[in-house]
C-alpha cells in the first residue's frame, strides 16, 4: 500500500506571499516532499522565476523580469491522492522620472526644474535632484543655479518603498545649456 504524497513548506511562511520589485531577486521559497509523491510540477510563476527539486526538496527562487500578480502551485506526482501548495508573487513596476526644465539658461541665473511625475510609482519616499555640477536638491519642483557656462546633465531620482528590500531609484537625464552672460 503506497502513502498519499504531502508537500510541506519549510522556508518562512511570509515566503509563499511576497511583494517585489522588478529586477529584484525572490527570497528563496522551499517545500519538502514526502510520501508517496516522487516530484512536482509548477504552473504561475513570473518570467525569471522557476522551481527545482533536488532530493525530496522544491525550492522556488530567481528575478521577476516581469511586472504583476502571480499565482502560483506546486503539485505532487506519484502514487495515491496527491497534493498541491500555492502562493503569491507581486511584481511591481519600476519608476520612471519625467521633468520639464524652465529657462534662462544663462550663468548666475536659476533654472526651474518642475512638473516632475512618476507613472507607476507605488508610495513614494523622496525626490532627489543631481544638477550634473556636483550640487544636488530635493522636492517636486527646485531650482538651480549654475555658476559657469557649460553643458550638464541634470537627474531626477524617486525612491519608493514600494515591495522593495532597498529603494529603487528611477531617473531620466536632461542636456542643460548654460550660456554665458552678455559682455
């Protein structure tokens, strides 16, 4: 008389319900099979994310390349009834920063860096600006003001905790002018 199979979690139950973002590696999840089950089949999981049992145990692990909700199962094969164990894996979207840059662009004269948005951002911790000119700034709307005449690569970063073990920042460079003063 064969066993029915069971499948058993063994990595941490706030494993099989995580929330990440995209490009960010999953905490391994783990299950031991036993009884009479002799392998495992998975369906549900993100591009990047696979499973593998090697001696009795199924680890689910990788990088989700691929932004949403995923519902995933594992089911036994073998002899008897078998069994299945599922989960949760949330993929978030990672932020991209826009702004508009509001001239004179001439030396000793501040430059308004504004309407900056973030489609897709989730909760977001902070704005933070590099002027290209080793000088940095904060908020939604700043201003700066470039010393010398040049041309500089401005980057608006946005940090959101959303899912994410560290923060993700998102930026979109913009060629600023600086133009010297007349005489």
């Amino acid at each position: 008389i064969n066993p029915d199979a069971t499948i058993t979690l063994t990595s941490g139950a706030a494993t099989t319900a995580q929330e990440l973002c995209k490009n960010t590696a999953l905490t391994d999840v783990t299950y031991t099979i036993a009884g009479g089950a002799t392998g495992v089949t998975g369906t549900g999981f993100p591009t990047g994310v696979a499973y593998s049992l090697t001696g009795g145990v199924v680890t689910i692990g990788g990088i989700p390349t691929v932004a949403g909700t995923f519902n995933y199962t594992i089911t036994t094969t073998g002899t008897c009834v078998q069994t299945q164990a599922t989960g949760t894996i949330i993929v978030n979207e990672l932020p991209t920063a826009n702004f508009t840059v509001v001239a004179p662009n001439c030396e000793n004269k501040p430059i308004i860096f504004n309407d900056a948005s973030v489609p897709n951002s989730g909760n977001l911790n902070g704005w933070n600006w590099n002027f290209g000119d080793a000088t940095t700034g904060t908020g939604i709307t700043t201003t700066h003001t470039y010393a010398v005449a040049g041309t500089y690569t401005a980057t608006l970063s946005v940090t959101t905790d959303k899912g994410c073990v560290s923060p993700i920042l998102a930026s979109q460079p913009v060629n600023v002018t600086v133009n010297p003063k007349a005489g």
